[in-house]
C-alpha cells in the first residue's frame, strides 16, 4: 500500500469513530508537544562546555493546522530551550490537500527569524519546499540549471542562512567546528535531489568536528566517520504509529531510520519526529516534537 492509499484508508476508518477522528486530527497533531532530549560525543570534541542544539524540523505551515501564530508560539518554546545553535531541518510548507491558505514565504520566513541563539541559525530546505515551488521544480526536472527556490531566498532576505551543499566553519569555546548542510535528496522525485555530498565534504579544509544537517537520514550509510553527528526530520517518526509500529515510513531503509538516535559504525544520526504534518494532518503516536541535541 502506498503513503497516500494508507492516508485515505486511514480517515475511512477513522470516519467511522468521532473520539478517533477528534484525537488523530486535533488533540495529537494540534495540542501535544515533546521535547525530545539526546547526548552525543563527537570524535576530536576536546573538554569544554557542552554544545546544546535544537532542532527545528517539519512544521509544514498552512492554515488552520499550522498558522503563523501557532508558528510564532513554537518559535518562543524553542528559544526558552536556551540554545546554543539552533538547526532548521527542512519543510516549512505544507502542501496536502486539507489546507485552507498558504502563508507567503515571507511570512513564514519572517517568524522563523525570531528563532535565537548565541552561535546563529541555520537552515536546509526539503522535498515539500521544493515541491511547493512548482516552476524551480518543473525547470530542474526538465534539466535546466535553477536557482535557490523561492522560500530559500526568503530565508536570506530575513537573515537565515540556508545551507545547500556548503561547509561553514564555527567555533564553540574558541575552538573550531564544521557545520555542513546539505541539498534535498527528494527536490525532484523521492530518492532524486540536489544533494552532492562529495562537494560538501571538500571543501572542509580543517580537521574539525564537523555537524551535516540534512532534511532526509537516508544519506547517512554514505556518510563518512569524519562527520560524527547527522541530523535530521523527514519521517515524522512514521506519522502514524500503532503500537509502535509505522504503517509507512518514507525511506528507502523502513523502520532502520525512522526516530531518535541512531549510532552506526561510530557515527551519530538523531531524527527528529518535526512538528507538522504531511499527506493529511493527523498524527498519532508521533507527537509533535522539538529535538534537543547534547553535545560533549
């Protein structure tokens, strides 16, 4: 069965219950919220204070789901984490059928900048953003060179810096770090993007710590052990899990990258469950979730 055959059997059989339909599509999608909490050490993290991340994933902002006033209310929780850095991980549209208006890229932009931490923020952007923007799509399907799509470009105009496929150098404690973003793997098609890791690697010119953020964890077997910590969103943590298990999960691995902190051969991926909703706005047993990150 596919995501949307899954979606559409789900709210028939949700149509058959009002207490199911009032918690899939208000209680747990519009009420709950978790902050998740990982500790990760990174490979050449010399002692000085830990680094607190808070990862900022999937809002998929649309009317009346996810409006800006809700937005703006998840922008102050996160700030009262008290970050250090904060990370943007990708879809901040929605693009399912059940939304009523879509907010203008400036505006979700403008209340994303209100996000506040001592090092910056920094954001990628991912496959819905991508899919939203239907001329830069339709352009980089048909072969031609594009550029950064609309709500990239909102993000700079309001002083946050997007990260396609580039590598910046940070310092924490007065000693460096790398913080490299990566180009959506699904800007054209799942499992099709803008991604090029190898160019993003290279132009790390110091043997630093080094930090990739990229909006789908599949990318991760690829990932070298020189970068110690990936993360991510994507999955929603299967959206819909029904005693702990994901009907559908949007990765080429299933259930293997589905939530939470994942360590394989010495590296660290952490997936954030986001905050929105893709295909329909329901969750259940995947709340909504801001991620905090540990690092020492």
């Amino acid at each position: 069965m596919t995501r949307r055959g899954f979606f559409r059997w789900l709210g028939g059989l949700a149509a058959t219950s009002t207490g199911a339909v009032g918690y899939a599509f208000g209680v747990e999608p519009m009420l709950r919220l978790v902050v998740e909490r990982h500790a990760v050490a990174l490979r050449n993290w010399a002692p000085r204070p830990p680094l607190r991340i808070v990862a900022v994933a999937d809002p998929h902002v649309g009317e009346p789901f996810m409006g800006l006033s809700r937005l703006a209310g998840l922008v102050e929780t996160a700030n009262a984490l008290k970050p250090d850095l904060t990370v943007l991980l990708g879809d901040y549209v929605a693009t399912h059928p059940m939304v009523q208006r879509h907010p203008p890229d400036a505006e979700i932009a403008r209340v994303l900048a209100g996000l506040s931490a001592p090092l910056g923020r920094y954001a990628v952007m991912g496959n819905h953003d991508w899919w939203y923007d239907k001329e830069t799509r339709r352009r980089l399907r048909r072969g031609e060179a594009v550029g950064p799509i609309k709500l990239h470009q909102a993000f700079e105009n309001e002083g946050i810096p997007v990260l396609e496929n580039q590598a910046l150098r940070l310092e924490w404690s007065k000693r460096p770090f790398w913080l490299l973003g990566l180009g959506d793997q699904w800007a054209v098609r799942p499992n099709q993007g803008v991604d090029d890791l190898p160019a993003t690697l290279a132009q790390m010119n110091e043997d630093a710590p080094a930090i990739l953020l990229a909006h789908e964890p599949d990318i991760f077997p690829k990932v070298p052990s020189r970068v110690g910590l990936t993360l991510s969103g994507h999955t929603h943590a299967g959206q819909i899990r029904l005693m702990g298990w994901a009907p559908f999960i949007p990765s080429r691995y299933g259930s293997r990258y589905l939530h939470g902190l994942i360590k394989e051969e010495g590296r660290s991926l952490v997936i954030s469950a986001g905050l929105g909703c893709s295909v329909l706005p329901v969750r259940i047993g995947a709340p909504p979730e801001l991620t905090v990150i540990e690092i020492s």
